[in-house]
C-alpha cells in the first residue's frame, strides 16, 4: 500500500505556509537556543560584576593595610607623645611640685587646687577641673602664664580673672591677682 498525497498549493499559500514553518522555526531558535543564552550570559555578568567588586575590597583592603603597616611607627610615636601630656597618677607630686617651681621662677605667690572630686571620665583619660590663684607683679604674672602654657602637661585654661591689689609699699611695680581657671588631663 503507498500513499502518493501531493498537495497543490497555490504560490499564495506555498508563501504563507513558508512564512508560517519560518516564524515557528525562528520562534523554537528565539525559545530553545537565545533566551537561555542571554539568560546565562546576565547570569555570568553579574557574578564577574560581584566578582569585580570583591576584587576592589580586597586590593583596596590591602592597599590600607599595607598604608596602615607603613604609618604605625609614626601613629606609636605621635602616641608616646600624646600619653605624655596626661599626667600619671603617680605624677602627682611632681606635677605640683613643677607649678610651684613655675611660681618660685617668676616670683609669684600661688596656691593651686585641684578638685579631683569634680573629675569627669572619658574613654582614655579624666578631665579634673584645677583652680589656681597667683598674686604677684603683672610682668612675672604674664610670665607665669607662659610657664604654665609651656608645661609638658596639657593644661587647658578656661578663663583668667585678673584683679589690681592696692598697694600700700609704694612699689613702682602693679600687684595683681589672677584667678586661673582651668583643666588638667589625667591617665586613667
């Protein structure tokens, strides 16, 4: 038994058969073959994206690390230097004892307090309030004030109150008094 079918098909209808067989081909290759292509291809740049990224973190971790391990000589000096303008516990007596060598040197009269219950904390160290009156000559007073400034301690003067004394000695040089107000930094 043979089957012989042949189809007549007008030019018309060979046209729009082929169109049709075309676009369903065109239509499986876009299914099948392109759009998992194009899927996988988003896939793999965005893991060269990430993979980019972390990259950068890293070369730029590194970058600061090798940045750091160069600075940290200089950051342990600039530290050595930092902790010594906090006074020690232990410093105590000689921290008094160079306000009153500053006040034998310029010839000036003082009597220092030191509130250390009025101590405030931070993280590294305690702010501890220093009250400090001086009487004396104006001019060894100014130089007082520089002394003070120039103590390898970090004093922070707040304000100053200065007060003429009358002077009965008859005294070509002004007497006056000063009121420091201040702050002296302490190693916890």
């Amino acid at each position: 038994m043979k089957f012989n079918y042949h189809i007549k098909l007008s030019e018309r209808n060979k046209i729009i058969v082929l169109f049709c067989f075309l676009v369903l081909i065109i239509s499986l290759l876009i299914f099948f073959v392109i759009l998992p292509s194009a899927r996988e291809i988003k896939e793999v740049k965005a893991e060269i994206k990430n993979q980019r990224e972390e990259m950068e973190k890293k070369y730029l971790s590194g970058i600061n690390a090798r940045i750091l391990s160069q600075k940290a000589p200089k950051v342990k000096e600039k530290m050595a230097e930092v902790e010594k303008i906090f006074i020690k516990s232990e410093e105590q007596l000689e921290f008094v004892t160079s306000l009153e060598k500053i006040a034998e040197d310029n010839q000036v009269e003082q009597t220092p307090n030191i509130e250390y219950g009025s101590s405030k904390n931070n993280d590294f160290y305690k702010v501890i309030p220093l009250r400090i009156s001086t009487e004396g000559a104006l001019a060894n007073q100014l130089n007082y004030i520089r002394d003070l400034k120039s103590l390898r301690y970090y004093i922070n003067i707040q304000s100053i109150k200065m007060k003429k004394n009358i002077n009965n000695s008859g005294s070509l040089e002004e007497e006056v008094s000063l009121f420091i107000k201040a702050q002296s930094y302490w190693e916890k």
